[in-house]
C-alpha cells in the first residue's frame, strides 16, 4: 500500500529524515515511536506532501506522492490544529471536508452518529465555533473528521495527547476496529508507549530520522520498548 | 531588564521568516518619515517669518498657539489609524520572575519613542529657536517649546485609550470620527471656541511657567489609566476566558448552483461575516462604492474622462482589491488541511475567481445610478467592470503566489498591514495603473468610445483565456506550495 524508498529529508547540512525502505502493507494499524525530533512528523508531513523530500519517494497505492495530487482522495489525516478551521463550527466543519470528499449531509451524519460516545455531548450542537473549543475539544474534532469519507489511509500525528482518559479508551478501540474489520491502513505515532502497543500491529522506531526497530506487536514488544528508551 | 526587552525583541525583528519583506516595507515607510521630516523642518524654519508677513499686526507665537487645537485634533485622529501600541508577546513572560508593572513600563515608554513624537519636534525647536534669535525671553520659550512636547505625549496616551476602548466594536473608527467632528463642529460654528481657549492656555504657559504643572498633571493622569489598563490586560485569563461568541449562521444554499465550487464560496463567505479583520472590509465596500461621489461631483474630474476608468476600476473591484490582494493568506492558519485534503488546486483558485467576478458584477450594478452624471460613465465603469473581471482578477490570483504572510483573521481590519509585503504595492501597477494609462493614451489619441471598447477588449480577451490563465496560475501555486506552507506556520 505505502511504500518508502531512499527517502530522505535534510534541512541545511543536518539530516533528518533517512528511510532506505519501509513497507506498508493495506489495512495494517502501524505506529510510529521515538523521541522528540527523531523524524515522525517529518515522516507523515512528507507524506501527505506538505515538506519536499531531498532525495527518494512515497509511493501510495500506486501514486508518487510528490508528483501526483491522486493521492488525496484516499488519504485524510489529522496532524495539529492547524487543520482545523476556527470560524466554522463543528458540524460546519464535518459537512465541508465531507463534501471534499464527496459525501452528503447524510452520510456525514452517519459516520458522526457512531462517534456520539467520542464526543461525549460536547461537540455537537452547542452552537459555539471551533476556535472557541478546548484544546482535546478540538482534537476530537479533527480526529472525527479524518474517518469521514471512507479513506483508505488515516495519517494521525499523536492522537492520543491532549486526550482524556475516556477518550483514549474509546479513540483506541476506534481506531483497531477501522484498522480491522474496514481494512483501512492507520499510520499513528505517539509517546505513549502503553496506547500505541496496545492499538498497532506493528511498531517502527525511529531515532535520529532512522529506523531502529521494526517489531511486530506481541506480549512482549512493550517491555522491549520500555526497555530500549530506558537506555 | 530594559536590555533584554530590547534584545528579545531584536531577534524577532532578525528571525522573523519574512525578514527580507518586512525590511522592504521598512524602507518605504522610511522614505515617507524622511518626507515628512524634510516638512516639518522647513515648516518650522519658515514659519516665524511666514506668519510675519501674513499676521503683520499678530505676534507669530500667539497665531501658532491658536492653531494648537486643529494640531491636536490632526494628531488624534491620525495617530488612531497609524498608530498602534507596541506590541509584546507577552504570555511566556508572565511566569517567569519579572514583575508585572515592570513590562507594562517597558511597553508604555517604549510607546513614547514613536516616531510620531518625534515628528513635532522637527518644526517645534527650530520655531523656538527662531523665537529666541528674535529676542524674545528664552527661558520662556523653552518652557512654552517642553509644553509642547507634553502635549504630544498627551495624545500619544490619549490615543491609546481610546485605541483600547473602541477596539471591542466592529466600526471601531466611529467613535474618534463623531468626537473629533463634535469638537471641531464646536470651535468651527464658534459655539464654543475651543481653539481660543487652546491657545490662550499655551499662552499663559508661555507668560508665566508654572502652569507647565497643568499639562504634567494631565500626562501623569492619561500614563496612570493606560497603566491601569495593560495590567488588566496582563493576565492569562483575560487571555482564556475571551467571549465565546454565538454562531450565526444564514442559508447559504444558493452557492449550489455553483456546483463543486460551493464548498469552497460558502467558506470563503463565513471567512468574511465570521472573523473581525474580513468582516470590516465589508465596510470598505460601502466606502469603494461611493468613491465617485468624490470626483464626479467635482467640476474638474467631471471634465477629466480619463480620471472615469480610474474610478470605475476603484469602485467596481473594491472587494477585488480588499480580498484578492490576500489570496490565498486568508486561508493560511489551516493551509495545511487545505493542502491535504481532497482538492484540486484549481478549484480552489476557481472559487475565489468567481467571488471576485460576482462581486465585481454586484457593485457595478449597485453603481448604475452614476448614469446621473453622464452615460460616459456608465460606458467606462462597464469597460471598467469587463477589465476587471477579465484582467484583474488574474492579476490577483497570480500576485497572491507571491503571498508569504500569515494573517490572523481575529484583529481588527482598518489600516491593519499585517500581511502587507511589496507585493501588495507592486500589485497596484497592473491593477490601476496599466489601465488608466492605456485608457489616457487611447482617448488622447482616439475618442473615448475607442478607449472605452479597447478596455472592455481586454477584459475579453482575459475572460475567453480564463482556463488557460487559471492554468497559468495553478502551477505557478504548485510550484511555490512548500514555502507557502513553511511561511504560514510563521507567527511573525
């Protein structure tokens, strides 16, 4: 489905990003682990083509990333709240990128009647912008909308932070199931070692822009990664 | 303290991501201030022997302190929309160990080394000296002269406050616009003669200086409320608990017969009712569309044809100009979605093309009752219009390419250059300037039904290669999308 060759990204003389191969395969829940700086944003903004890579490609389901905009149409992330739109409200919102995506009202209420638990009576219908929504408020928010549409690929960049513990539960067990029974491939990272072994079937750490571990998710991966960063 | 002020500040001036294009700017605003101290400076040099000549029988000093008041209005009002509070980021200051009254000192004091303070004292020392040559008492003068000087801090203070208090209202230039009229109305129809008491005030200073006290009182009066009110301001909470505003949202269904394109129109439309900057630039329109009263009623532009093609571009692309020239920098606090998700830049740019046609379609039509000055003008606001719509807005979307400022869509919009770079200025040669001189040169040369069609031809010629031109602009977009979205992360 995604698939990474010879990809790097230098800023200046430093490099940051530098990924000789990785293979994502269709409807796998993968995370993405390391400390700060260590290249996971980089790596989803060089996916979702907001950054130009120095050297090497993104492939995604058959599209070059930089070179093509058909990507788009099956990819939808939620990165900061620098994809939310402060002057509409939630609904507002929701129905906008759902029509970008080529869904009517209707539909966008469906997907959004399976998150009422998500959104815990706080989002919907309180006739107040987003801008004027909390921080978790709004993570919500952009998390909900990047299920809309049926995408293929769901690039979400520390879902789990600003989050209150209700909501991690939930936003984890909505994210095994699109992963499993929808077939969607989920690309998550976080810090949270304990969440992300919990949802991921595979787990890829990154330190200094390059892969260190590659692991498929078992009983023991999260002692092995806690054992790791302890060091 | 004051060092480090000075040097966070620096920095953010240095480190700023549109460093090269703040310093463009800078440079122009520095050839206006040179303009104006080369003014002022003759100004004062000449004035004593000016008002000689032309007050014979009046001493020079006593006509100057009559003018006082009409300065100080000047002053208030100008200083209102040029004139802003320096500005500090201040919230990673307040839990560091710096004590509050401290950084609202610094950000007062600092106000006072404003250009505008200065300005005044280019024509105030030269006219005092020319008062002491002359043999009148120095030490009098010099009192008189720091009397002055005291009343430009005045209205420096005074300004802020009223800054501070309209700034919550949408038309926030009312109130200083309806006091300053009501004063000047006062002192012009001589119901209360202002002015004479202004002056007769500054002449008492003059005769005898203790009553420098006066003005003292007053700066230290004006300094204590603004202190009082950037405390307030200071803390967080003011910050969190903003008012939560009520949505209010309006049937935008119509945009639908715009098909794939209403998406993005009913965005751009909340964009400009919801947020403060855009919301006010709706007022501008109002403004545009009567600009021709101005002229047209005047019997020299009247019988001026070529000023007709001037006005009809000003007024028929109003919104035009307000919106398009910060294309796509509206956008730019969620330009990252914008880049991810589902769309097609095309027809993105598409949209806003069709806001700008329609609005410039709109404000011809309101502008139709100007046939009451002549048909000429309706002739030349239609070419007008068709330029417009075919040339112009092109123009636009390629310019805003160029864009590389953020803007933060909840400050207030009047004389707001946030976003301003030299493009903007540059924008304006093919905006206005091409046309007008195009349109001079036909109508000298032709008549003016030839100009007027040659005009409109080019406005057709833009709208029969719309899609080749969009493609144009596109990869032009294309081609700049990273440093687009590295810039707007930008706070600065």
């Amino acid at each position: 489905m995604i698939t990474t060759s010879n990809l790097t990204k230098k800023y200046g003389g430093t490099q940051v990003l530098s990924i000789a191969s990785l293979e994502i395969p269709k409807g796998q829940s993968f995370g993405l682990v390391g400390n700060n700086g260590a290249g996971k944003t980089t790596y989803f903004s060089l996916l979702l083509d907001l950054i130009k890579p120095s050297t090497g490609f993104i492939n995604s389901n058959g599209v070059q990333v930089s070179t093509s905009e058909d990507w788009k149409s099956f990819t939808s992330s939620f990165i900061d709240e620098s994809f939310l739109i402060g002057y509409l409200t939630p609904e507002e919102y929701f129905y906008f990128v759902g029509e970008l995506r080529g869904q009517n009202k209707a539909d966008v209420n469906k997907v959004l009647l399976q998150f009422k638990d998500f959104f815990h009576d706080e989002i919907l219908g309180k006739r107040k912008y987003l801008r004027d929504l909390s921080k978790g408020n709004q993570k919500k928010v952009g998390i909900v909308a990047a299920l809309i549409g049926n995408p293929e690929v769901v690039i979400l960049d520390e879902p789990f932070a600003n989050l209150d513990p209700t909501t991690q539960i939930r936003l984890k067990s909505i994210i095994k199931d699109i992963a499993e029974t929808q077939g969607v491939t989920v690309l998550i990272s976080s810090h949270d070692l304990l969440h992300i072994t919990d949802v991921c079937e595979r787990i890829v750490v990154l330190e200094k822009g390059e892969i260190i571990k590659d692991l498929e998710t078992n009983t023991e991966t999260l002692k092995e990664l806690e054992a790791h960063f302890a060091n | 303290m004051l060092k480090l002020f000075l040097g966070l500040e620096w920095k953010s001036f240095f480190r700023s991501a549109s460093f090269g294009k703040t310093l463009g700017l800078k440079i122009i605003m520095g050839f206006f201030a040179l303009y104006f101290i080369v003014m002022f400076l003759s100004l004062g040099i000449s004035a004593f022997f000016i008002l000689k000549e032309t007050y014979p029988n009046q001493e020079p000093l006593f006509v100057v302190n009559s003018y006082l008041f009409y300065w100080f209005l000047g002053d208030l009002v100008v200083r209102f929309f040029f004139q802003k509070l320096p500005v500090m980021s201040v919230k990673p200051l307040l839990t560091l160990p710096i004590k509050r009254h401290k950084i609202v000192n610094y950000v007062l004091w600092k106000s006072t080394v404003a250009f505008f303070n200065f300005l005044p004292l280019f024509a105030v020392i030269p006219f005092g000296l020319t008062l002491i040559f002359n043999g009148y008492p120095a030490g009098n003068v010099i009192i008189w002269m720091l009397a002055l000087l005291l009343l430009t801090l005045i209205v420096n203070f005074l300004n802020f406050i009223i800054e501070s208090l309209s700034a919550q209202s949408e038309l926030s230039a009312l109130p200083i616009v309806v006091i300053c009229s009501v004063l000047f109305g006062l002192d012009y129809f001589q119901i209360l003669s202002i002015s004479n008491l202004f002056g007769r005030a500054f002449y008492a200073i003059y005769e005898s200086p203790i009553f420098i006290v006066v003005p003292i009182l007053v700066l230290g009066v004006l300094y204590r409320i603004n202190f009082k009110m950037l405390c307030q301001k200071l803390f967080l909470d003011s910050g969190l608990k903003t008012r939560v505003e009520e949505v209010k949202s309006s049937n935008l269904e119509w945009t639908n017969y715009f098909g794939d394109m209403a998406p993005f129109m009913q965005l751009d439309l909340k964009l400009i009712w919801r947020n403060k900057r855009t919301k006010s630039s709706v007022w501008m329109l109002v403004l545009g569309l009567f600009y021709g009263l101005f002229f047209y009623t005047n019997e020299k532009y009247i019988n001026a044809p070529w000023m007709y093609i001037f006005i009809g571009v000003f007024s028929t692309g109003s919104f035009l100009i307000n919106f398009g020239q910060f294309i796509p920098a509206w956008d730019s606090t969620y330009y990252k979605l914008l880049m991810s998700q589902n769309i097609k830049y095309e027809k993105y740019l598409k949209s806003k093309f069709t806001l700008m046609a329609l609005s410039v379609i709109i404000l011809f039509v309101l502008g139709i009752p100007y046939v009451y000055f002549g048909w000429k003008i309706l002739l030349a606001h239609f070419a007008s219009a068709i330029y417009n719509i075919g040339v112009n807005t092109h123009v636009m979307l390629y310019g805003g390419s160029y864009n590389r400022k953020k803007i933060d869509l909840n400050q207030k919009a009047a004389f707001n250059y946030q976003g301003t770079g030299a493009m903007q200025w540059l924008i304006g040669i093919p905006l206005l300037v091409v046309p007008m001189v195009v349109f001079g040169l036909l109508y000298y040369f032709l008549n003016f039904e030839y100009a007027c069609a040659i005009i409109a031809g080019l406005g057709v010629v833009g709208i029969v290669l719309h899609d080749k031109l969009l493609g144009i602009i596109t990869s032009k977009y294309l081609k700049s999308k990273y440093e687009m979205i590295h810039a707007f992360e930008q706070d600065n």
